[in-house]
C-alpha cells in the first residue's frame, strides 16, 4: 500500500503525455461502452419487499399485476358542469385513446358523487412503471381534446404522468445544482490556489471521473438493475470526493515544491506527495468504499443502486489522483519552471544576476517554508490547544445537544403524496381525490389456491367486502358487487377495496392494520391451503419502512465494525480507531437530530421551500450513516496522517497532534467548502427527500470537518498524549519515493508548544 502510489506516480510522471492520453481513453471507453450497452431498468419485481411484494407475485402469477392507469379530469371551466357538454368531451376522450396502441382500455366515465366532475379512466399496456415512457401521446391527445371544448377543462394525471414529471422535475432540479456547485467550487479553489489552470485541474478531474463512472453504472446495471437513483449518487458523491482526493494531492505537492526551493525536480515532487498524500487517498477511498457497501446488505434494489453508483465514481476518482494528476502536475510544473526561468533570464540580464531556478510560484494565500494554518481554522483550534478539557466538554455537548431530536425521529415511505405540486399532474391528484375520494387509496388483497377452489376463494373475498363497507376507515359504497379479479386458470383471485384517505395518513395506516389483523384472518385468511396477503399503496410504503428498520442493525453494527477495522488496519491503534468510530457517531448523531427539527416540524418551510411530510423519508438515515461514516474518513486519514507522519519524524505526541492538524486544517476546511457547496445545493431541489439528504450530509459534513477535526479531535488527543499511539511502533522515517534519489530531509519547523 505504501509502495504502489508512488510506482504509479513514478511511471506517470516519467510517461506524462501517455498517462494522460490513457486516461482520456479511458473514460472515453468507459462512457462509449455504457451508451452502447444502455441502461437496465428495474422493474416492478425488484421493487417487492414484504407482505406487499408477496402479494404482487401471487397477482403477477395470474396476470393480475397493477397496470398503468391514468385518469382523465373533466370540469367546469366556471359555474355547474354541463353534463352533456362534459359527456361529448368524455365521449371525444374515450375514441382518442382507443386509438392509441400503448392503450389496453378505457372504462366508462365516470361521474363525482355531487356531478361537479366527470372521470375517465384509461389503463395502459405494458409493465407498471413503464408507463411515465410510454404516457407522453396519452397527455397529447388530452391536451387536444381541451382545445377542442374551451368551455371545459380537461386535465391527465395519473401514476405514469407524475412519475414524468417528477422525471422532468428531477433533471431540471440536478441542471440548477450544477449550476449553483460548479461556480462556487471554482471559486473556492481560486482561493486556495490563487490560479486558475490549479484551480482547474480539480474540477477536471472530478468531472471526468464522473462521466467514467456513469459509463461504469450503465454496464454495472446488467447485474445490478438501475432504479433511476444511481446517476443522482453519482454526481452527487463524484463533485464531492472528485475534487476532495486532488485538492489533498495538490497541497501536498505545493508543499514539497515550497520546501525543496527549486532543488527538485517536478518528477520528484509528485512521488513525494504520491508517497504521503497518495497512501491517505488509497486508504480514504477504500473506507468509502467498504463503508458504502453496507448498503447492499439492506438487500434493497434503490440502495444497491446508490452503493454501486458511489463504489464506482469513489474507486474512478481514487485512480484518477493517482494515474493521471501526477501526469497535469508534471506538465504544469515543467511549464511554470520554464516561465520562471525565462523572468529570471530577463532580470539577469537587466540586471547583471546570474539565472537561478526559480520554484513554483504561489502568488496568493499559498503555502511558504512551512504551512499556514488559515485564520478560521486557526482561531476553532486554539481553544483545544489551550484548554483542552474545557473545549471537548462544549463541543460534545453541543453536538449531543444537536443529536436530542434524533430521538423524536419518525419515518415515512416518500410516496406519490410526498412530492411537490409544483408538477401538474400532482394539482390535478389532488383535484381528483377531492372530486373522487374513493380512488384516493387502494389496497389489493390477493388469494392463490387451486382451480377447484376458485369460488369458495371468491366468495370468502365477497365476504370481506362486505365487511368493510360498514368500516368507517373504508369507502362505503352502496354497491353489491365488489371488484374481484380471477385469473384465466381459477388459481389467482385479488380483491379491490377503496379507501377515501392518503396512503401516508393515519387513517390510511390504520385501515391496513384493520384489514391484516381483523377482516383478512376472518375471512379469506381463514381458508385453510390458501394464501392470502394485502399489497396496494399504503401497504407498499409501510411494508418498505418495516424492512428497512429490520435491516438497520445489520447495516449499522456491520458499518461500526468495518470502520473500526479500516481505521486500525491504516493507523494499527486501537485508541484511534475507537476514536473514529465514536466521532463518526457523534457527527452523524448530530446532524440526524438537526435533520428532524428542521423537517418533521414546519417553522422551516418557507426558509427551505418544502412542505413538511412531520416524518423524515425512509431511506435518508441508513443512507445518512453509511455515506457519512465513509465522507468522515476522508478528513480522519487526512489529518490523523499527518499527525502520525509528524510523530514518525521524531515529534512528541503533544507537537505531532498540533503539527499535524494545523497543517492539514486549511486544505480540509477547504475541502469540507466543496462538499457542503454540493450537498447544500440539493436543499435548493423540489424532492422533498433529495431536500432532506442534501441537508443532513452538508451539516453532518460541516460539523465533522469544523467542529469535530478542529476542536473535539485535537483536544482529545491532547488529553490522551501518547496513550493514543501506544500501539504503533515508534520509527523515525522521512517519507519519500524510493527511487535511489538523495531527498531532502524534513526541514519543517516545529511549533514551538510551550
């Protein structure tokens, strides 16, 4: 591990126009291989957990699997509805979509209980969640159909035409961060290295690496089907880490050339930094990666898809620090010295001096002889410095203070009645649930048994229906005959029930509840040889949160114990790596806690554009811990490094703790800038989930790098000494590519700590 960064960087800075040229075709490769192979989609079948997923197998048996179905809204454009005027238009509507080959039927309309409204229903050919692709001539022939009866209006929703807008929404929401992230972080880099090529070379990378990676996901969907999540994860993660592995790289390689003054060449600087930062972005990119894998044990397909979206833009950026920056860094600094010279030639002979090589310049808040530790990271570490014990009191504190809410949490499957009504369709669901209360809701109970059992199995279902009518949770409807479907064989039976409340409700939760443990058993449950389970919209939602709180130890104890193993296979001390466990919860804690104030109540609504949902989407806390716990090991490599680096180099563990944090304060400040740049840019998107992920990982990534690196982390060290270390074996080395080079020796100044 120590030796491969800098054989790579070696071969790279020796071969810098091949290096680069390969790794341009590589994510040429990457991403031409992935248009050409294209996207495996999930489908329906992937989606399926629990005691809801059991009963859309049993209904997909026998061909009676949900369809895709759209509604057709028909009203007044002012005052009563004309009923006539409403059944021409219904009429116009029903030959329009007849004629629509992606249209398997069109029911009869159908009239709202005070006649303010007509409905129409059209169900759609194909799989369920094929219908947003194939529902766009459905919205044509509506609009057409309102042209054609200006005094009425008529309007489509429906699940395939809000799964398009929600599409729709998301690409416009992911143009807006872009366009927000890309700005700030490049001024961000401006600052810290004063340049724009340097500058550059960050946002270059990360952007490359993402389109690799993207090609990477296209292919890696063939195993692992794509939910439409992936390419979220990707940009999200790949901006992030992208431009936080070359801007470690980066300073270190300032650093080395600050020191040397000129007397190494830009071949030997880059294997310098290769032997230092290079191993920290290995190790930081390996934690990410084991980290996020944990994710896959949650055996779900939109968190496998985010594991393997994140393991692969994580493992491209690591190469691409590794492979390639050393190659932009040599032609850099082969260009910067040749300029230099040139000035110096000029000054020579202006002057009468001899030419000198001149180093790299740095024109702006750029390292010197020694690091400098910026002023706001200077001023957060003083007080660990200076009272240890008083400031890792405060700070636990206030981060526990933080992390109370967490205890309130509670947790809601992010269904079609959580997204923004900013998409039309959503304002026409909620105009149809008010005409129509009855579809609101649907549960679906399913029934396999044999042939010859195929109406005792029917009439045990009517019984059910019946039952139900005279429960106020369930739509109550003068109707004989329920809705039952029976598959051409006789073995497959599914009931239809209504209910007038939204699947998120607490009415809507209760009436499953009702149906699974009283109607159910009495009914059709009590059939013996027949199987019986209830799927539909509430049971989804709440069939999916159970799992995933099933899964949430396995997840959680299984990312305690891979982290604790990272940390103490990179530093061997088990001290440090209980340190980073701890820490990790600590900031994750607190930052799950902030996340349930600000979005499971309503005073930040309008400040954060969102309506509040009084529960936090389901997936955010699992996926809050794995990513995070991975992202925290980034800043714990990079800082305890350096502390262990200065420690090695013959320091006491008082000096390595302060040497090696105010050293690498600056550029991890810098880098936890980008990271909250990205993340908070998706509090600015309409998801209410992507609201809440973007949220917690740009405070958890803020308090972490400012709050826990700079104060809790530094002060705890101080306090234990060498007791943190005590494991490691005390050797003094300089760190440096071996390559039969006489090196310069570690001149740095120490601090002068009292």
């Amino acid at each position: 591990m120590n030796r491969l960064p800098v054989r790579i960087a070696r071969w790279s800075a020796r071969h810098a126009g091949r290096a680069i040229a390969c790794w341009f075709a590589f994510v040429v490769l990457c991403l031409g291989t992935g248009i050409a192979v294209g996207t495996h989609r999930a489908t329906s079948a992937d989606f399926r957990v629990g005691e809801a997923g059991r009963a859309e197998t049993i209904a997909a048996e026998g061909g009676l699997e949900r369809r895709p179905t759209e509604q057709i809204l028909i009203r007044s454009r002012s005052g009563p509805l004309d009923a006539a005027a409403a059944d021409v238009a219904a009429r116009d509507v029903t030959e329009r979509m007849g004629r629509l080959p992606g249209v398997d039927s069109v029911a009869a309309p159908l009239r709202s209980r005070d006649g303010a409204a007509l409905m129409v229903a059209v169900v759609m050919k194909g799989p369920e969640l094929d219908g947003k692709k194939n529902v766009v001539p459905l919205l044509e022939q509506t609009a057409q159909v309102a042209a054609a009866h200006p005094g009425l209006i008529v309007e489509e929703t429906g699940s395939p035409a809000i799964s398009k807008g929600v599409n729709d929404q998301r690409g416009k929401d992911l143009a807006l961060s872009e366009r927000l992230t890309l700005p700030i972080t490049l001024v961000t880099l401006l600052l810290v290295f004063g340049s724009v090529v340097m500058a550059g070379v960050p946002l270059l990378l990360a952007l490359s690496s993402i389109a690799a990676a993207l090609g990477l996901s296209m292919v890696a969907s063939h195993v692992l089907p794509d939910p439409g999540v992936g390419t979220n994860m990707i940009l999200l993660i790949g901006l992030a880490v992208g431009v936080d592995y070359t801007l470690f790289y980066l300073e270190r390689e300032r650093e080395e050339r600050a020191r040397a003054q000129g007397r190494l060449s830009s071949e030997a600087l880059v294997e310098l930094a290769a032997a230092t930062a290079g191993r920290a972005i290995v190790v930081s990119g390996l934690a990410v990666i084991v980290s996020t894998a944990c994710l896959y044990l949650a055996t779900d397909v939109i968190f496998s898809s985010l594991a393997t979206g994140t393991i692969l833009v994580v493992a491209v950026a690591v190469a691409s620090s590794l492979t390639v920056l050393p190659a932009l860094l040599v032609k850099i600094g082969h260009r910067t010295e040749r300029r230099a010279a040139r000035t110096a030639e000029r000054r020579a002979r202006r002057g009468g001096q001899a030419p000198v090589r001149l180093p790299w310049p740095r024109r702006r808040g750029g390292l010197t002889a020694h690091a400098r530790t910026g002023r706001l990271s200077g001023a957060l570490l003083r007080p660990a410095h200076k009272r240890p014990v008083l400031t890792l009191c405060v700070s636990v504190l206030v981060m526990l203070g933080l992390a109370v809410p967490a205890f309130g949490l509670k947790l809601v499957d992010p269904g079609r009645d959580t997204f923004s009504r900013d998409i039309p369709a959503m304002q026409v669901y909620d105009r149809l649930n008010a005409a129509f209360p009855e579809l609101t809701t649907q549960h679906r109970v399913s029934a396999r048994s044999t042939p010859e059992r195929a109406g005792e199995v029917r009439e045990a279902l009517t019984e059910l229906a019946r039952r139900t009518r005279n429960d106020p949770l369930f739509h109550q409807t003068a109707t004989a005959e329920p809705k039952i479907l029976t598959s051409a064989d006789g073995r497959i039976s599914v009931l239809e029930l209504a209910v007038p409340f939204a699947a998120t409700s607490e009415e809507g939760v209760a009436s499953l509840t009702r149906l699974r443990q009283e109607h159910l058993p009495a009914t059709a449950g009590a059939l013996a040889g027949v199987e019986t389970s209830v799927s539909g919209d509430v049971a989804r939602g709440r069939d999916y949160v159970d799992h995933e709180n099933g899964k949430l130890p396995l997840v959680l104890g299984f990312l305690l114990l891979v982290t604790f193993l990272m940390t103490l296979w990179a530093f061997r001390s088990v001290v440090i790596a209980l340190i980073g466990v701890l820490l990790n919860l600590l900031s994750a804690g607190a930052a799950l806690g902030a996340l349930v104030a600000t979005f499971q109540g309503t005073w930040a609504e309008g400040l954060l554009g969102f309506d509040s949902l009084g529960a936090i989407a389901s997936r955010v806390p699992l996926f809050l811990f794995v990513i995070l716990f991975g992202l925290s090991m980034d800043y714990q490599v990079f800082v305890v490094s350096r502390i262990k680096e200065a420690m090695d180099n013959g320091m006491t563990a008082r000096e390595a703790v302060l040497d090696g944090i105010s050293r690498s304060a600056k550029v991890v400040t810098s880098a936890a800038i980008v990271m909250v740049t990205v993340f908070g840019a998706f509090v600015a998107l309409h998801l209410t989930e992507m609201k809440q992920m973007g949220f917690c990982l740009a405070l958890a990534v803020l308090l972490d790098a400012v709050v826990v690196r700079l104060m809790v982390l530094p002060a705890l060290l101080l306090l234990l000494g060498d007791r943190a270390w005590r494991p490691l074996r005390r050797t003094r080395r300089t760190p440096a590519a071996s390559d039969g080079k006489t090196h310069l020796p570690d001149t740095r100044p120490r601090q002068n700590v009292g």
